[in-house]
C-alpha cells in the first residue's frame, strides 16, 4: 500500500503508516445546529446544498453575507447596527473594515446570560470544586470593573494578568473588556525573566496575579517573581495579588510596589455605603482591540497577535454550528491564561455553556484518578486535547476507573496542536462511547478559534483534519501558489475573514506581521505549515511546520515521517528528530529518543529502530545519529521544539563548561524571552543539551524553571 512522505513522494510500505487512513466516525445526527443554519441559508437565498462541501463553498464565495448571516443567527448584541459588513481600506489581505458602524462590547456579549444557571465549576489543585452562577459571575465582573475604573483603567490600556486557570481571571478579563481596555499576559509557568518580558512589552498598567499554583504536588510562586516584574515593567501602576490560601494574607507584600491584595482592591471600588456602581459596557467598533496573545516563540521572537473584538464570532461559529454544542452543555478547559485556549474557552459563556475550568494536574490526580475520571464524573460535553496530552495519557495506560465510567453526556473530542496519529484515536475509541465523535482541529494563536471545524454527518478519517471551517477558504498550495490535491504543500488562507490578527502588538508598520504571513505567497495568509489534501476524502493532513522539514542524502522527508514510523514501538517513552547542518555544509536528521523505565538504549536497539524505519518509509529515511537521552524538550504549548533545535554541528562536551559557568545557577535555568533583545532575538536559536542529574526534568521543563536544557547561545561562534 502506498503512503505520502513529507516530501510529497509515495512510497510503498508493508504496513503504509502514513497515508493509510482510518475510519473514525460514520454516523447521522438529526437537527444539528449547523442544519439549522444551512436551512436558514438555503431559504433566504433560494439555495439547496447538497453537502457540507457545498455550504462552504457558498460561505467563502460569498464571506460577506455568511459573517452577516452569523452575526444574526447567534443574536450579536449591539447598541448600534453595522452599516456595511464588508470593505476594503487598502490593497493588503488584512486591509479590511468589517461590520463597519456597529458599536457593541466583547465582555457584554460573554456577559448577556445573567440568571441562576451555573457558569462556572471550579476544580482547584487540591481537588475542591466550587459552582459559580451567571448572576454571580456578573455581579463578580462588576465589581471588578468599578475597581478597575477607580484607579484610573481607561478604553485603550492594558491589563496583564499572570496566572493559573481560575475564576478570578475570567473575571478580571471580562470587567477589564467591558471598559475597553486590552487584555494579555504570560503563561503562568513562565519564570520572572519570561513574565516581565511580556508585561513590560504589553506596557501594562495593571498586572493581576496569582499567589501560587501546585502542579506535579509541588508549589509554584508566583509572587517570588513579582518584585522583578515591578522593577523591569515600568508602566505598571498596581499590582493586584490573588491569595489562594489564607496564609498568603499575613505575608508582608511591602518590598512589591504598588502592590495590594484582591480583596482591598474589590472594595475600593464600591461607593462610601458600600455600594457596586452599575457597571458601563463602552460601546466600541468591531475591529476595537480586546486581547493580545503571544505564540509560543518556537521558530522566532514571540509575536503578539492582537485580536479585535469581532473575533468573537469565530469561537462563537465553532461551539454552536460545528461543536453543535447547547446551552448547559459543559466544556472542559484544561489550559491556563497566557494561551489563546483559554480566551477560546471563555468565550462559550456567551451560549449558556457551563465552563469546567480544571486547575488540576491532567495526568495524575490527588485521589488516583485521571483526565478520563473527570470528563465523566463532571458530565462533560466537550474537550479539547493537546496531541501530547493524547499521546501521554496512552503511554501511560491511562485508563477511567470502570466503576464510574459514564460517558453519556460526551458529545464530541478534539486533538490537535501538532500532527494527530491513527493510534491516538484507536487510544481514546478504545475508553469512550461510539457515539462520541472524535476529530482533529487545526488552529493556531494567530487565528481567534480554529481554521478548521467538523460536520456530524460526515465521515472523519483518522489522522485527517475533516473539513474546513466555515467562512475559512483553507487551502494547499504548491510553490507557486497554485492549489494542488494529492500532493504536498503549504496550508495558506485565500480570503478574508474577521479571525485574523488586526495586527502584530508594537509591530510598526506591520513590518513583521507581512514578513511573516503576507509576503511569502501575495495575497494569501500563510501559516507555514505542511499539508496534504486526501483527493478521496478530502480531508487535510497537516504534517508540522514548513521549516521543519529537512534534507538527508539529497531526500527531503520531516519529522512527523519520522515519528509515524516508531510511535509503535513499545521501548520508547519520547522522541524528537531534528536536522542538523554539518560542518561542511550537508545536513543530516539527528533522532533523539527517551527510553521507557525498564529498557535500554543500546546498540542493538539503535538498530533496532534503524530497521523499523527503514522497513516503514526507506533507507535514506533512517537519521544518520540516533542518540538515547534523558528527556525531550517541550514548550509551554507542549509541543516538540524541533524549530528552536539548532541546526548545525555542535558537540555537547565540548561545550558543557562554557554553557554552565556562563548560565546555569544552582542547577537552574529560568527561560526567559528576552534579557537582551538585540543579543537573544527571542529564542531565534537555541542550543539544547540533555542532562541526567535533574530531577524532575519534564516538570521543570514543562514549568519552564528548571529548564533540560533549551540554553540561548550568546555567541554563534561558540559552535565552530
């Protein structure tokens, strides 16, 4: 059977792992949100579509009225309607004036059910669960903007928020939204360097803060980092701290500056007899800037994806017409603030969805249960996984306690993040009900929701991203820019739509933002990642980033080829395949694999996995190195940082001294975006070594405070 490498070329393989598609999901699903939308279409527009195929096409021939139609069908709230949905105010791709006139606001919209229905369920670290109501939540929001709004936050500032997935984030967001401020801030597992890099950047006025979060059983401080955060963002105003135990109360939080703790901030807001002004939704233009978030970094400086507050009808599109998600149905966050996912879930609190925000540990929880546990115990209707998540889980024989499984309210489970394999689908059919559909959604940082969305009554074939989402023309293209099915190429977006970043956050001129997306094919958006458009099914197979892929003995194969030949194999726990420029110019694939507890690396294994590549792709498939190490570096999106490996000759030895004498403090590595701009250039390369003596290496990695080791290299020169 034949298979299609990432360089477009089929081969023949015994077991053809990498083409060969897997029948996930076959079914029909009566009176879905997205029929009753097409109904809507078909009867306003005297149409008749066939399929969904033909639906899409209508809504991308036709983007202007398909935003329009949405806009209507989910009930946008509005003081002031939109006098033209769609124009034009230059020749670039992102020059556009969406719903030109209206005047609405983010937080109202999030913020329009307000009645005793729970909207929130609260999972904290220790296992505790707390249910908060709409009416509670606004009036939650409320005072939080008339706090805001006493110390001087105005329509255009920006608040920075550093934390772990809580309720008072979402409020945070949702009070600062509403007076039209921007809103952003780090990952929580960031370190000080890494945080008051990105606060600094936003030019924060307020920074909201988390004292602590557990993760692994072990405590993270958050405060520790705030006094350098002070010192190194200078337009900070007040910092407000957000104590998870009691005892944070009675610390002295003096030697922070402008510093306070939530409670005293809440009550300055409220009037001499103890009142909560009502709270103001300023009314603003849809493409007012609402959020920035930071993509992960892995291939350049972190770039700031700054998001209007149109962008909230791309999220919006997914829960209702492709999630075809219901009021009261309960979506599963697992991620905290300072990832596009967590704005991403917030915003299904506008459709009376019940929010579960999971603060736990998603692998092993306090009682002994797991992820799987979870989405039964809470009735969860929908959650959205990392790959690696996946992956983990299966490894580790994760399975739900069968005393309590009860997956009947489950209605759909998405992978993504990075290439979904066949097995990570057998993994979760082989625990859920047949009657949960299980897709893959293709999204990204830069994009307010997903590219890619799914139709209950289409067939989804494993690993393939089933259908495009609608209102988004995705598209494969070749070198030229021409759309080729049946052959590899370049994922890019060909018209418009309101999704997009407005702009890159302190990019001038869009100089970087055009660079980056719009110059390499005019015209067009691209995303730089690898495709493959099955001409059967039509599904879209995305294999990683376009610059991830590498040249060995003049054949240009990637590393998502690669991982799809050895993800079977029973002895390893972890894996990453880099290229590597070698002294005389050629390049060669360099496997790093973490073994499982139990085996060895050996030479006879090193063969081993030689032979299982050679026999599933080919020969000059099989990287010339292969090297056992002690763990694999993610980021905090939890993706391999194969773009951030240095691609060059370098030889661990002979550099371990300089790079410890030069960096390493106590065993310990905080990574940071920038101590220096010009020297860094935000992680443009980075050296990795692999060292054993760490404990806790994927812990501290993954929190980014003992780091295993992605090292900034201070000089390039270092490596000759």
């Amino acid at each position: 059977m034949d298979f299609i490498l990432q360089n477009g070329k089929r081969k023949n393989s015994k077991q053809a792992k990498v083409e060969n598609n897997y029948l996930v999901w076959n079914k029909k699903v009566p009176d879905t949100e997205l029929e009753k939308f097409k109904k809507i279409i078909e009867g306003k527009y005297n149409l008749k579509f066939q399929t969904y195929w033909d639906l899409h096409s209508w809504s991308v021939t036709n983007f202007p009225n398909f935003w329009e139609e949405l806009w209507n069908y989910l009930g946008m709230v509005t003081s002031k309607p939109h006098e033209e949905v769609f124009s034009k105010r230059g020749p670039g791709f992102l020059d556009n004036v969406w719903f030109k006139g209206a005047a609405f606001n983010y937080a109202e919209n999030i913020l329009r059910i307000r009645d005793n229905r729970e909207a929130l369920l609260c999972l904290d670290e220790e296992g505790n669960l707390e249910k908060v109501t709409f009416a509670e939540m606004f009036e939650e929001v409320k005072l939080y903007a008339a706090a805001f709004r006493k110390h001087g936050l105005q329509k255009g500032d920006t608040v920075a928020c550093y934390m772990s997935n809580r309720k008072e984030a979402i409020y945070a967001m949702l009070a600062a939204t509403s007076i039209g401020a921007i809103w952003g801030g780090p990952q929580p597992f960031l370190g000080a360097r890494a945080a008051s890099s990105i606060v600094a950047r936003l030019e924060a006025k307020f920074l909201i803060a988390v004292d602590s979060f557990v993760d692994y059983g072990e405590e993270h401080s958050i405060m520790d980092n705030l006094p350098f955060i002070a010192e190194n963002a200078p337009t900070l105003e007040k910092i407000i701290i957000v104590p998870t135990k009691e005892e944070t109360l009675s610390k002295d939080i003096s030697h922070i500056p402008d510093s306070c703790f939530l409670g005293s901030f809440l009550e300055s807001g409220k009037t001499p007899n103890g009142e909560i002004p009502d709270i103001v939704f300023e009314q603003l233009p849809f493409d007012h800037p609402v959020s920035v978030a930071f993509t992960s970094g892995t291939t350049s400086m972190p770039k700031g994806a700054v998001h209007s507050a149109g962008s909230l009808l791309g999220p919006l599109m997914h829960f209702t017409l492709h999630l075809n998600l219901k009021s009261g149905d309960v979506v599963h966050n697992i991620y905290p603030h300072g990832w596009t996912l967590w704005n991403y879930h917030v915003t299904c609190l506008s459709l009376g969805m019940k929010l579960l925000l999971q603060n736990e540990n998603v692998y092993y929880l306090k009682d002994g249960s797991n992820l799987w546990d979870i989405i039964s115990k809470y009735k969860i209707a929908f959650s959205l996984l990392l790959t690696s998540i996946v992956e983990k889980l299966e490894k580790m024989k994760a399975y739900p306690d069968p005393s309590n499984r009860n997956f009947e309210y489950l209605k759909i489970l998405t992978i993504g993040g990075s290439p979904v394999k066949i097995a990570n689908y057998k993994y979760i059919q082989s625990i859920v009900n047949n009657n949960v559909l299980i897709t893959n959604l293709y999204g990204a940082t830069e994009g307010f929701g997903h590219f890619t969305g799914c139709d209950y009554n289409l067939p989804v074939y494993a690993p393939e991203v089933q259908v495009p989402s609608l209102g988004m023309k995705v598209q494969c293209i070749d070198s030229k820019g021409c759309p080729v099915v049946g052959r590899e190429g370049e994922m890019v977006i060909t018209v418009p739509t309101p999704t997009l970043p407005i702009y890159l956050w302190k990019d001038e001129n869009n100089e970087i933002l055009k660079k980056i997306y719009l110059t390499k094919y005019p015209g067009f958006w691209c995303q730089h990642d690898v495709c493959y458009v099955n001409p059967h099914t039509k599904g879209m197979l995305l294999k990683g980033r376009s610059d991830d892929v590498f040249i060995q003995k003049g054949e240009r194969f990637g590393a998502t080829d690669v991982y799809l030949a050895i993800h079977d194999m029973e002895e390893i726990q972890d894996y990453i395949c880099v290229g590597q420029k070698k002294w005389n110019g050629d390049s060669r694939a360099v496997l790093f694999v973490k073994m499982r507890n139990g085996h060895a690396f050996t030479s006879e294994f090193k063969g081993k996995i030689a032979n299982k590549i050679k026999s599933e792709l080919w020969e000059d498939c099989v990287p010339e190195l292969i090297l056992g190490v002690q763990d694999i570096p993610y980021n905090v999106n939890n993706k391999r940082m194969e773009s951030i490996a240095v691609k060059r000759s370098f030889t661990v030895q002979k550099h371990i001294s300089y790079i410890a004498d030069k960096y390493l403090i106590s065993q310990e590595i905080n990574i940071f975006y920038a101590e220096n701009v010009e020297e860094f250039a935000f992680f443009k390369s980075f050296l990795f070594f692999f060292f054993g003596n760490v404990k806790n290496m994927r812990t501290n990695l993954k929190w980014l405070n003992n780091f295993v080791f992605c090292i900034p290299i201070y000089h390039q020169n270092i490596l000759k």
